[in-house]
C-alpha cells in the first residue's frame, strides 16, 4: 500500500514560501499606512493655511495698512507665526510668510511645515 504523505522538506518549504508571502504582504501595509498618514498631514497643512490667512485678511483695511505685516512698511516677521499643534496626532504645525510685491498689490505665500 502507497499512503500519500507530505515529507518535512515539503512542509518546511511550503512554511518559507508562506512566511516570504507574509512578509510581502506586511511591508505593503506598512507603507500605505506610511502613506495615508503622510497625506493626512498634507490636508491638515493645507487647512492650516486658510487658518493661518484668514487674520490677514482681516488685516487689510485701507485705514490700517501702513500698521499690518502685510503692508509695504510692515515687516513679515509681524505676522502670527504662533505654530498649531494637533489635539490628535501630537503634531507641530509652523506657519511661514513669505510676502511678494506685485505692484500695489500684495502676494503672500504661507508655508506651512511639520515633522513626520
């Protein structure tokens, strides 16, 4: 009588085929969890910057505009770069103006950074 039997190699190498399979599979998840984090940080960074703008433009009265960091006379270093830290994460968010005059008018570039 044959009995059909796995032997110990076939079990072994069937154990490491698995185990790379595993493997692969964890290091996929790993980095797309790398990666929704890191996007969620870029949202958060871009509603930041409406936070972080809205003052401004509240600052912009024609009657104050020589006073504003926003202002010819004003100096960027004026502005509120007060950092946010995130109630969730822990995460430190740092505003940065950076403000560019185009004729009479004014640009202005917040960037925004963080440490992941």
């Amino acid at each position: 009588m044959h009995k059909k039997a796995l032997t110990l190699i076939e079990i072994i190498i069937s154990i490491i085929i698995v185990a790379i399979t595993m493997a692969g599979m964890v290091n996929l998840f790993v980095s797309s969890k790398r990666w929704v984090l890191h996007s969620q940080s870029r949202m958060a960074g871009g509603e930041l910057g409406k936070r972080f703008l809205e003052p401004l433009q509240m600052g912009v009265r024609q009657d104050q505009w020589g006073a504003n960091c926003l202002s010819q006379n004003g100096d960027p270093a004026a502005c509120d770069h007060t950092p946010w830290t995130d109630p969730y994460t822990g995460r430190i968010y740092t505003p940065t103006y950076n403000i560019n005059p185009l004729g009479n008018l004014r640009r202005v570039i917040v960037t925004i950074t963080w440490v992941e």
